[in-house]
C-alpha cells in the first residue's frame, strides 16, 4: 500500500490525512506518525543529519542541495568558517581597532573624542 496518494489541489494524502504537498519533507511532522518525514520519501536531508557538516549554519534549497553559512565569521571551505579580522578593513575604525572572535570593537586615544 502507498503511504503517500497524490490528490488535486496539490496536497496529500498521507493515512487517511491531507497535507499540502510544500508540507511534505519540510522537517516538521505534519502526520502523527512523521510518515510524511519519512527518509524512503523525502531522500535524507542534510541538514538534519550532523548538521550536514557544516560548522555553523546549514541550509536546505528547494532542489535537495544544501549549502553552508557561517554567522558572523567568513566560509573558507564548503563546511568551515574562520573568523573576519574587522580591523583590516579600510575606514573601520578612525583611532584603534582590537578584533575579537566573531567581533570587534574600537577606542579613542586618551582625551580625544571620536565617533562609535
């Protein structure tokens, strides 16, 4: 018996339930059972699975692909991030810059003013 029966309207049905079709393999269980998260159907999805190798962040498109980002750091390999040295970019900081994991911050010389 098929879990899965295609009806119009773009839903399915899925034991004896109707979701719609873009709530099938969304990782969310729209079924009780999770049948339509199941694996024989949806493929395995990347980013649930170790979080598809990525260091930081993982995302799924539409076509099954997935692809890493890195949050606050920059993405030196398809999985790795490395942290963004702030204090080399031209402009930044008008006096003194200290770069800091995931970060930075920067400071005025004694008695002078300066913007943040």
């Amino acid at each position: 018996m098929e879990l899965h029966k295609r009806l119009s309207g773009g839903t399915e049905e899925t034991g004896g339930k109707c979701i719609q079709k873009q709530c099938m393999c969304d990782g969310i269980n729209g079924c009780s059972s999770g049948e339509d998260e199941l694996v024989q159907l949806c493929g395995i999805v990347e980013c649930r699975e170790k979080n598809g190798g990525c260091e930081h962040l993982c995302f799924k498109t539409q076509k099954l692909y997935y692809f890493c980002q890195c949050q606050w750091y920059r993405l030196i390999t398809k999985f790795n991030c490395e942290n963004i040295d702030e204090c080399v970019l031209p402009g930044l900081c008008s006096q003194y810059c200290t770069n800091t994991t995931g970060s930075f911050h920067f400071s005025c010389q004694p008695g002078c003013c300066c913007d943040s």
